[in-house]
C-alpha cells in the first residue's frame, strides 16, 4: 500500500494523528485539494504531490492513533506501516512536519503518559529526530486555541524543549490551516532546507 512514492531526491512529509488537519495543510501547501475532512481510518496509503519542473515530493502520511471504529489491531498496522515509510526514506526527508491539534494535543499527551507509556505525538517526534529527520511541530487549529503562549510552552515541555516557545521557532509552528494562515510553518520548513542547501525549494513555501 506504500507503493506509491515518486521517484524523487527531495521530500517533506505530513504525520500526525487522524483530524489534526494534515489533508487540510497539505491543500494550503500545494493548492490541491485531497481527501479533507473524510471519515477518519479510511486513508492507509500516502498521498503524494509532486511537480514536474522539481525534483521534490510532499507526502501527507495516514493518520495514526485513536479512531472511532477502527480496531486497535488495525491503528497499530497503520502506525507501523507509517514509521516504516519514514525510516525507509530518511535519506531523502528534508523535513518531517508533525501536525498536532493545538487545543487537545496537551490533554491527549498527558493522559496517555505514564511509567510504560509514552503518547504518540512525543514519540513520532523523538523518532524522527532519531532518523535523522528535522521536525516541525506545526501546532494546527489555533484559531480555536485562547491561551495561546501557555499551551506552546506546555508543548516544549512534554517534547523536552525548554520553554519559552519563542526559542524554538524553527521547531514549534502555531497555525491555522483551516484560515491559511501558516507563515510560522513556512519559516521553519524554509530554515531547515536553508541549512539542507535547498534554498531551491523555497518555492514552495
Ligand atoms: N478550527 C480549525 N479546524 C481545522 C483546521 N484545520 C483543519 N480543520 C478541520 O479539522 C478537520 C480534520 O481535518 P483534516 O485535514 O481532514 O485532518 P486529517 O485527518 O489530519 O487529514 C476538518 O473538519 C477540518 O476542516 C484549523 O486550522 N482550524
Ligand atoms: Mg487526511
């Protein structure tokens, strides 16, 4: 089901958990419109976005985690299946954006952590740094988020960031997707291909 990929040198993909927006992020980037809003679980395959005239892919990743209706055995394939997509392409991932819901993702981290647990969204970040790829968090929906400086810091907190947010801006991306409103995303992901010689594709961000 991962047979898909372009064949293509450079790549940014979208992971996260299913709703947090990553369909609606990945229509703000290219322009084109994917599967938003859809009945979550249904996407198990990538979907990739490439441009004749560059040598560079943007693939939004299949949601993981809870999902109404979806058994545990299947979620846990999905995730499996998308830490294998990631640790496959390494080489040619510039940038890894890890798409959170800026109102709930502190409530879901610290529920789900504990002694023999680690929350999703924390570990999909320390993996990626583990691979070898740069992430950015880009914190979605915070157009419905009211204390915005407090829920970023409580981010770098529970990623091992020290707070302020403003630090790390080239990690932490507060959005809208929704709004088009992702210029923080845009200077984190710019930053990174800067420091990867791609200035070349700052074209598309
Ligand atoms: N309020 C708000 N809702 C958003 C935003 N981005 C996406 N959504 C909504 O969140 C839901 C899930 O979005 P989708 O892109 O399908 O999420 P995905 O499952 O991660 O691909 C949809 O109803 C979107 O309209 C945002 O910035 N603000
Ligand atoms: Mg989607």
């Amino acid at each position: 089901m991962f047979e898909s990929r372009p064949d293509r040198d450079a790549e940014i993909v979208l992971v996260g958990r299913s709703n947090v927006g990553k369909s609606t992020l990945m229509r703000e980037i290219t322009g084109h419109t994917f599967d938003t809003g859809q009945r979550p679980g249904v996407t198990r395959s990538p979907n990739h976005f490439d441009w004749a005239s560059a040598d560079f892919v943007i693939s939004d990743l299949p949601g993981f985690g809870y999902m109404k209706g979806v058994p545990e055995e299947v979620r846990e394939e999905i995730k499996t299946d998308v830490v294998r997509y990631v640790e496959r392409n390494a080489e040619k991932i510039l940038v890894g954006i890890l798409v959170v819901d800026g109102k709930s993702v502190i409530d879901i981290i610290d529920r789900h952590s504990g002694p023999d647990e680690i929350p999703h969204d924390v570990e999909m970040f320390h993996f990626l740094r583990e691979v070898g790829v740069e992430p950015v968090v880009a914190v979605n929906k915070m157009d419905k988020v009211e204390n915005e400086e407090e829920r970023l810091n409580e981010l770098c907190d529970r990623l091992g960031l020290h707070p302020p947010w403003q630090q790390w801006q080239e990690t932490i991306a507060p959005i809208s997707a929704k709004r088009g409103s992702i210029e923080p995303l845009n200077e984190a992901v710019r930053h990174h291909l800067h420091e990867a010689q791609r200035d070349d594709l700052f074209q598309f961000f």
